[in-house]
C-alpha cells in the first residue's frame, strides 16, 4: 500500500435486518459485516462520509476499530441502493497484511496519443479497472496509464505498467484502450433517413398458416 | 435510422404495467459517464434516435455515444376516427420499457464538462426526469 491504512470506527449493531439497517442509515451511518478468517460475523456500521470518502479514493483495506479490538479488514463487496449507485451495505473480510489477495483496481488514464487528435478518431478506454493478484499491503489505490505512450492504436493489460509486487489477473490480451475511428455514415443526418415500411419477421407466422391448412 | 427487433415471435403484445425500479442496466458499464431514467415510461424509438442524434451532434465526431436501451416492445393504436371493436390495431410504434434506475445512454472518450454538456441534450429530448450519473465504485 502506496498510504498508511486509515482506520475506520466502528460500532456494534445489536439489532439486526432490513428495518433496523434503514436505522442506521437515517443516522449517517452504513451497515457493513465483518467476517472471514474461521471467527464469527460481527455486524457493525461505519461513519458514511469517512467510509464513503476512502472508497472513492481507490483504499481497500482499512483497520477497523471495534470495541473487542482492531482488525485489519479488506472491502469484499458493495451493496448498491435502488438507483445503483449509492452504497448501502459493506462487506469486509479480514485479511493479514502478507495474504495474498485479488482485487479490481482503478485504472487513472493520462493524456492521449497523438493520433486521437484527428477528426473522427475516438480513445475509448474499453476497461476502467483490472483485477490485480498481490498481497494485502502491496494493493495499489490506482493504476496510472499514461496513453501518450501507447503503442500502435492499441494498449492491452500486458502492456501495462504495474507497481511492483502485483500480477494482472485479468488476461493478458484484454484491451485497456483503443482508437476508435468514427464512420461518416454513423452521423445524425446520414443515418437520419426514413426507416424503410419494414416490419420485423415473425416467427410463428408460418405456424398458424400450416394449423389454419390442417 | 428507427431501432426496431429484426425478429420477433409474436406480431403484438399485451400493455402490461411498469413497476419496480431498474435492477438491471442500473450503472454506467460501457462509458464513462450516462444519463440515468428516474421516471417509468415506454420510451418510443423515435425518442431514442432523437436522443442519439443530438449528442452526436453535439459531439461532432468526438467522443462515442452508447445507446443502452432497445425498444422491442410493439405498441398498437387504433387510427383516428376508427370505430372500437374489431381486434387489435397493428403496431403504431415501437418503445422500450423504463424503469427508474435504468441507464438510457453512455458517452466515453470525452470530458466530464463535454459529456454533461451532451447529456443535457439528450435529456431535453426525453420524456422522462433523467440526471448524470459516473462510474460506480469498483472493489
């Protein structure tokens, strides 16, 4: 870990569900779960704005300060509200800081090629986060491409550069970006001509015509 | 060009109702940035196209416009002055069913300003109540 691992006060939730969860919540705080390591599952909740701030910033391993003592705890899973962004539940497994972990890791692009710079041609970035294979304190926040280096017209994730101590376990030959040439004809007024009186072909009509015969 | 399904199994279908929210096509996957449904509504493929053609003119070639949704629910209506009675009318348009939650375009290979900018114009050709919406955290 680039950052000394923040730590998180937590409290106990003695009443538990989805009522009591919408409680918490009312109260600037999130549900989450501690579990993992053959001990039992603590439900505890995290300060919203301090959780919520770290995990934007790419941090997935915290200490977690509960009142039995302070585990070291990594960010297994999000649960997302009804409009799927808003985090409403947090999953956290504790971890030593030597255990070896998978986790999807932010990809933080810079610049662009040249040739991007052309009328029609688009740099689409194709994944926006890798999982990377490492240990509990070698996890990167981000990872920092820089596409003014990219060769050809494309950057695949073995060609990435990765901080030392991780593996991508995402394949090797997975596009991270690419340049995309934009047609002509994918423009408004081209592609704005009348749909021809074309109707979809149905798949049971024949069917009814030969029940009709019989 | 109108979207509409190539194949189909049957030529008409019931209305049916729109409740819940989106659970389903709920985040941006493709862009970077989309514009997010809050409303329900059958969004028409007219409404769609009209969206796409605004943000790519808005773009002017930058930039890559994701449509999210596809309208592959047929719609009938009867024509005017048609009297009731005598079957299902054919299929007057076709519409995409909306939930709120639901991604309905997604742009990449822009600036967040341009990209808000390109939204904001979809957005006027919907509907429905949409807002912005990035990417989600990833763990």
């Amino acid at each position: 870990m680039s950052h000394e691992t923040p730590t998180l006060e937590a409290h106990l939730r003695d009443r538990l569900g989805s009522r009591y969860a919408k409680r918490v919540r009312a109260t600037g705080r999130i549900p989450a779960v501690i579990y993992g390591h053959g001990q039992d599952p603590v439900s505890v909740s995290l300060d919203a704005k301090e959780a919520l701030h770290f995990l934007h910033q790419g941090i997935h391993v915290f200490q977690v300060a509960t009142p039995s003592g302070q585990e070291t705890c990594l960010v297994k899973d999000l649960q997302f509200g009804h409009l799927g962004d808003n985090v409403i539940h947090i999953d956290l497994a504790r971890v030593d800081l030597d255990e070896e972990v998978e986790v999807l890791v932010h990809l933080q692009f810079a610049g662009a090629p040249a040739a991007a710079a052309k009328s029609g041609v688009v740099l689409t970035h194709v994944l926006n986060e890798i999982s990377v294979r490492c240990k509990v304190r070698d996890i990167p926040e981000s990872i920092r491409v820089d596409l003014t280096k990219m060769p050809g017209d494309a950057l695949h994730v073995g060609e990435l550069p990765l901080p030392a101590g991780c593996v991508a376990a995402t394949a090797k030959e997975a596009l991270v970006a690419h340049l995309e040439f934009v047609s002509e004809t994918a423009e408004g007024e081209a592609a704005e001509a009348p749909a021809a009186t074309a109707t979809p072909e149905v798949l049971t009509a024949r069917k009814e015509k030969e029940g009709e015969g019989a | 060009m109108v979207m509409m399904p190539k194949r189909i199994r049957f030529r008409k279908q019931q209305r049916g109702r729109l409740r819940g929210n989106a659970t389903r096509g709920n985040y941006v996957s493709f862009g970077e940035f989309g514009l997010q449904a809050l409303e329900h509504h059958w969004l028409s493929a007219r409404q769609i196209d009209a969206g796409r053609i605004a943000a790519q003119h808005y773009l002017r070639r930058q930039g890559k416009v994701f449509i999210r949704v596809f309208p592959d629910k047929p719609i009938s209506k009867k024509p005017l002055e048609q009297r009731m009675g005598k079957g299902k009318a054919e299929t007057a348009f076709w519409a995409a069913r909306i939930k709120p939650g639901t991604v309905l375009f997604e742009i990449a290979g822009v600036p967040e300003d341009i990209a808000r900018a390109a939204m904001a114009r979809i957005a006027h050709k919907m509907p429905i109540r949409c807002r912005f919406v990035g990417r989600r955290i990833a763990v």
